[in-house]
C-alpha cells in the first residue's frame, strides 16, 4: 500500500482526491497548506509519494 502525502491549501479539492485514493487503497496522509515544514513532515511520516497542488495560490515553482 502506497503511502501518500496531499500538500493542498485548498481544502475541497483535497477532499475529493483523498476520498478517490482511499477508496483505491492508499493510505492518505492529509496536509490542507503549504506552511508546514515539509522537509520535517517527509522525515516524521515517511510517504512513498507526495502530491503538491502547483496550481494553488500560494505554490511557487521555481523556473
């Protein structure tokens, strides 16, 4: 089982994608913003993937 980490500071759509992936069988692990410590975050829950909404209006992705 896939362990998932949702960065989202939208919290419909975060909703929605976390009601998709478990009811697929993945363990979601839910963060609804971008000011936690991610680099922390990662180490203490250990995902096997991490989804970021780059499309929110907070994101910044470098160019």
């Amino acid at each position: 089982m896939l362990r998932i980490l949702l960065i989202n500071d939208t919290a419909k759509k975060v909703g929605r994608l976390k009601a998709a992936l478990t009811e697929a069988g993945f363990e979601v692990i839910d963060e609804s913003g971008l000011t936690i410590d991610l680099p922390a975050r990662v180490e203490t829950v250990r995902p096997d993937v991490i989804l970021i909404d780059t499309e929110s209006p907070t994101s910044t992705i470098p160019t």
